[in-house]
C-alpha cells in the first residue's frame, strides 16, 4: 500500500509538474519493490509514456492547440528509440542499462538546474 501510495504522489506529481517523474518512478521501483533496472524501465515507459503521458496529451489536446504536424514525427522518434534501446538492453544487460540511467538522470537534474537559473 506504501509502494502504490507513491506511486499515486509521483504520478500526481506528473499530472503537476509533468518534467521528469519517470525518473522518479524508475528509482522507485528499483528501491521499494526489487526490480533490476532493465524491468523497472520497462514498467516506466508503460506506465509514465503510455498512461500518464497519455492521459495528459489527450487532456491537453481538449484545452488547447495541439501542434498534429509533429505527431509523425515524434511517433518515429519514439518507437524507433524504444526499439533500439530494448535492443541494446537485451544484449548488453541490466549493468549498461544502470549505467545510461544514471548518466541522463545526472544530465536531466543539471538541465533542469539550468533553466532554474537562467530563469
């Protein structure tokens, strides 16, 4: 009951902020329920980019002007990125796919660090 608590918190917390709770959601599922990083992404990019994102986008684009021309381009982008990273995943194993995590977790926080202060 803890562990969906949070889960609700961080998924509120996407409905609010909507800037890097999958990270958040990944390092949760890692620490409170055991998953490796390999299944905890997994379970992430489902959750966050398929329900939460989902939900927002299709709220979003109730209340305002969604720009259509880019869906075929993010689209492509997506599904070609999942792919290779469920490639190189399968390949390369749960160590790399920690290592990754990290190194972008560490560039997201600096990017975001970084609009805060040019703010």
């Amino acid at each position: 009951m803890i562990g969906a608590g949070i889960l609700f918190l961080i998924g509120f917390l996407n409905g609010a902020l909507s800037s890097g709770t999958g990270l958040f959601v990944t390092l949760w599922l890692v620490a409170w329920f055991g998953c490796d990083y390999k299944q905890a992404t997994a379970h992430t990019m489902i959750c966050v980019g398929l329900f939460w994102n989902g939900t927002g986008a299709i709220t979003f684009a109730f209340l305002a002007e969604v720009q259509w021309d880019w869906l075929p381009v993010l689209l492509a982008g997506s599904l070609l990125g999942g792919y290779i990273g469920a490639v190189i995943s399968l390949k390369k194993g749960n160590i790399l796919i920690k290592r990754v995590f990290e190194v972008t977790t560490i560039l997201v926080g600096l990017s975001l660090i970084a609009s805060v202060i040019r703010m």
